[in-house]
C-alpha cells in the first residue's frame, strides 16, 4: 500500500442512492483462479485476504482492514486499482526496506489511484496511527477501457451537487452526500457504475414517482453494480434514515 509517489514505480493520486436495478454484496462467494490475480495479500496481518465484497466480469471489490500499528508486509499490486478509505488513518511506507514516507493522513473517503508494484520492488505500508484503516480496492479486470469512444458525462443529480474526486482513462469518481429527508431527484445512470458507502444509511427509491422500494439499510462499506437507467423510467432515491449517506460513485469508462 502507498501512498506517495516514489521513484516512479507507483502513481498515486491523493485527492481530496442507489437504484432497485442494483447488484449488492455477493454472499461470501468463492472467488474463481482466474479472478485471484487480482487481489492483494498483506501477509503481515492476522486476515491478510481480507474479503471480496462485489465482483462480476469487468471488477473485483476486496476490503482489508490494517489495524493500529500494523504494517502490511511486502506485498505486490496488479494495477489498475482504485482504493477507496472506509476509515482513514495516518500511513507511513517502506520500500526495499527503507522508509519512502511517514505519518501521511488520509481522510474518511478519501480515494487514489494505484499502478502495478511488483514484489520484488519490497513495497511494504503500515498504519503507524492509533485507530484501524477501513480500506476498499477497486481492481479492473481489463487492462483498456470498456468503452474508450463514449463521452463519459460525470453522474448528476438535479437536486445535490456530486464532487468530482478522480478521473483518468479507465474511470471517473464522484461523492455525495444525501441529507435525511433529501432525495436525489429524478436522475439517469449510465450503467457500468459501482456505488460504495463511506457512510451508510436508510434508502428509499422512487419510479415515475411512485414509492418502489423503502427503507433499505446500507451499511458503512456496503457495494454494488448500478446498470443502466435511462431518464424515462423517472427513477430518483432518497434517504429515509436520520443520518447523513456519505456516498461514492465509482464509472467506468
């Protein structure tokens, strides 16, 4: 895990509801050979797998939790990922066993960008703070874009303003936060979206304007797939709770 550029092996960019289509947290599934490439292994901790939240043919969600004080051990990542704070902390990294940064905070939600780092670089990061880190990997399967000729417009709401946290070739990242009481407006999605819960909380949804679906609880961390909605079908989501959903749109390119 890093969390600074160093040497130019790693490229990290530190910057900083959901519908009735969408797919939520497989139970527990097996995770196929073919799909193990693409995970981490922090060998250091007591669960080094940590656990695979979502995965369908284009992604894979792991979530690791790197407890107060612990470092991961050297480790290897495939690239292509995304990794999301649940939880933040404060981080410091090794790399060929000499230190590459120390005591770098990241915020709840705070989200960057991760290329390939090979083992044998001896990549290694510890949370050095006092509180756990709440960590949730979004790894592409594909090395190009799945849809390189199509304008990627950024996911709106008529009635909350999204914030734009990262773009590059393969994604674009939003977050938004829904008050209790407030609902989205009617909105369309693009399809290929990925939704993750910095905040979680209870959801209503809507269409054309009449109650489908109410009170759905989302934990802090719960994931999903969002496919397609066009604007016609008057879709729009609300929370019904009384606290804030502190949510983060992930759109693939």
């Amino acid at each position: 895990m890093q969390r600074s550029v160093i040497l130019t092996t790693v490229v990290i960019l530190s910057i900083v509801g959901c519908s009735t289509t969408a797919s939520l947290n497989p139970e527990s599934e097996q995770v196929s050979d073919a799909s193990k490439q693409f995970l981490l292994t922090y060998p250091n901790l007591q669960d080094p797998d940590g656990e695979v939240v979502f995965e369908n043919e284009r992604v894979i969600l792991q979530r690791l939790v790197v407890p107060a004080g612990e470092w991961e051990g050297v480790h290897s990542h495939p690239g292509n990922q995304l990794y999301v704070h649940i939880k933040g902390g404060e981080w410091s990294g090794r790399l060929g066993g000499e230190s590459a940064y120390s005591a770098i905070v990241s915020e709840d939600g705070q989200v960057g960008w991760m290329d390939a780092i090979p083992l044998s670089a001896g990549h290694d990061s510890g949370n050095t703070g006092a509180t756990d880190i709440d960590l949730i990997y979004v790894t592409l399967k594909d090395d190009a874009p799945i849809a390189p000729d199509t304008d990627h417009e950024p996911q709106y709401y008529p009635n909350i303003p999204l914030d734009l946290l990262f773009e590059n070739d393969r994604m674009l990242v939003q977050r938004v936060k829904i008050m209790p009481g407030q609902w989205e407006g009617v909105h369309s999605h693009p399809g290929n979206q990925i939704f993750i819960h910095i905040k979680g909380g209870i959801w209503s949804s809507r269409m054309g304007g009449k109650l489908t679906r109410s009170e759905i609880v989302r934990d802090d961390g719960a994931t999903g797939w969002m496919d397609a909605i066009p604007l016609s079908a008057g879709h729009d989501s609300g929370n019904t709770g009384e606290t804030t959903i502190d949510l983060v749109w992930v759109t693939l390119k």
